[in-house]
C-alpha cells in the first residue's frame, strides 16, 4: 500500500526517506520569496507525524541546534512514523539576531501569538498561517523549542487541556523529563503555535532550553536531543527502553516580573533555584561601581529565567517564576 504523501511547501515525502525543501511563509519587502527550511524522515512503517520546529523568536538559535542533532540521529530504516522538522521558523529575525522580524511594520509582531494566522493579516500573521496550514493537516504531535536568557534554562510546558490531547502532551512532557514543567491551561498563551494546536487535538508542549543568541552550551543542546528522542521511544517511534526521569515540579502558573529602574546587574539565583518572598534576586550597581540597590521576588516559587546582566533597562523582565511548585 502507498504511504499518505506528506508536503510542506517544496518537501514532498511519498516513501521511506529524508526530503528536503523550503516552505514559503511570506514575501520580502523587495517582493522576492520569504522560505524557511523543512526536513522530512520519514519510517519504513506508517505511525506518528511528530513536527518540531525551532526560532519561532528568532534569537531563540538552541532549539535549531537541538533539532539538527535529533536530525543527524535518525535513520529511516530504523523509524515509524514521520518527524517533521523546520529548523529556523521566524527566517528574517533569525538573520537579523532578533526576536521579531524586521520587516514587521505593525504591532502585535510576535509570531507565537499570532497562530493560526491571516493568510490577508500583517506580514507576522501570514507566516503563521503559512506553517500552520501544513501543521493542522500533518502533525499528530508537536515540539516547539524556545529559550530564555541565560545558558542555565531547562523548563517544559505542555497543554493541559484534559482528554485525550492533554494525557499525550503531558506523557511527551514527562519523555522530555525537565524537572520544572508547567501543565499550560487552555486560558493561557492565547495565539501559540502550542495552545492553537492542543485545541485543534495535536498534543503539545514547548521546550525552552539555554539562552538567547549564544547564550547556550553544546551539553544542553545535546542533553536536548538525547531528551527529545525519549519522546520518539514514548511514542513508538524508535525502539528503545523508555527513561523514566522520576518525579517532576509541576506549577499552576508563571509570573513574569520587571525590573522597576536601570542600572548594572549581578543576578544572585540560577535556573532551578527556589525562592521565597523577598528573596534577593540580584545587586543593582551605579556607573562609579557603587550599589545601588537590591532586586526582590514579589513572589516565591522556582527560578525559571532571570536577567543575566550586566546591565537591565527599567521594564526589561527580571525574573520569570514558577508559581506553586508541586512534585508530581
């Protein structure tokens, strides 16, 4: 019997394989095409479709390397079912270093809010529409990596949205195994690529690993793909003894917190760390070296990202918590 043909833009997967392709997503300011690169494994055996994509902020660079080490594991002969990888989402603020496109001229530019697009909408809703289209009709699961800001980032959310949806998404995010994980509710983080999925039945979490730019190191990076193929074994993918990663900490919510004045910076926590109420973040420093002043927790909780210096803006993030840590 022939398999189901897959297509994302110019990948074309008919059979047992590797297809590689483009998929335009928008138009350049000079009418040229905006393309962004898909890779297609496909398994000698029919099974699930898991999509990975990477930069939906185009800063974000350690979930592409992730993907291109999962990538560079996989052979198809040893495979069920189809990974489905675009590697750098947002392509001209992955060029540009930079969280949004510069070619976005109107508010609301952040691609993760904006799922599942506007094929007629503002050039961000267009690349929303342009991936998600072929996402709704493929995918059966989704990884969608992010990072933050330092290179100590290591949290997972998935799509608590009950049923049968949010049983996969969270059996994904135990397979991953980051010991700080949110069970995401459906009233949060309205116009992501994660949210916009779970609804439509796709089983979904997000990973954020390292920092921005090169804020990340190559052990996170492959201790991300080593994780990430534990999913391929929780979801019959791979052969292989599925790794247990024991008892994780569960939250009912973040909290973002920002930095109310400016200044030099020296943070006091790292990812993971638990703090209380009033915990000493951070030292703020004047220009002649002398302190300025100490940065507190409004709240208790785990440390998901803190601001790494070494220097903050006023209303820059300081701090994004983990409320309510609970082992499960």
């Amino acid at each position: 019997m022939a398999m189901k043909e897959i297509v994302v833009g110019t990948a074309i997967s008919k059979a047992a394989g590797r297809k590689k392709g483009s998929l335009r997503i928008g138009t350049l300011p000079d009418g040229s095409p905006m393309e962004i690169p898909v890779v297609i494994v496909r398994g000698s055996k029919p099974g699930p479709v898991l999509w990975l994509h990477g930069c939906v902020h185009g800063n974000e660079y350690c979930g592409t390397f992730i993907i291109h080490e999962m990538l560079s594991r996989l052979r198809p002969a040893a495979l069920t079912g189809t990974v489905v990888a675009l590697p750098a989402l947002n392509i001209t603020a992955f060029q540009k270093g930079q969280r949004m496109s510069p070619f976005e001229g109107f508010a609301g530019g952040d691609l993760n809010r904006n799922f599942p697009g506007d094929a007629t909408g503002t050039l961000t809703q267009q690349m929303a529409y342009a991936i998600y289209k072929p996402l709704k009709r493929h995918a059966t699961h989704l990884v969608d990596f992010h990072t933050a800001m330092t290179e100590d980032v290591a949290w997972a959310l998935y799509a608590d949205v009950g049923g049968k949806t949010g049983k996969e998404s969270e059996k994904m995010a135990r397979a991953f195994g980051y010991r700080s994980t949110l069970p995401a509710p459906p009233t949060i983080l309205g116009g992501s690529a994660l949210m916009t999925a779970a609804k439509d039945g796709i089983p979904a979490m997000i990973v954020e690993c390292g920092g921005k730019g090169p804020a990340f190191t190559q052990e996170a990076m492959r201790d991300g793909a080593d994780r990430l193929e534990n999913i391929l074994r929780a979801l019959g993918m791979v052969k292989g003894a599925v790794v247990d990663h024991g008892k994780l900490n569960y939250f009912s919510n973040f909290a973002w917190v920002h930095a109310t004045k400016g200044g030099l910076f020296q943070r006091s926590v790292r990812c993971g760390d638990r703090i209380e109420p009033g915990s000493v973040l951070g030292q703020y420093y004047d220009l002649h070296g002398r302190p300025n002043g100490e940065a507190l927790a409004p709240k208790g909780g785990i440390v998901l990202a803190i601001h790494p210096g070494p220097m903050i803006g006023s209303g820059e993030t300081l701090i994004h918590i983990g409320l309510d840590p609970r082992e499960v």
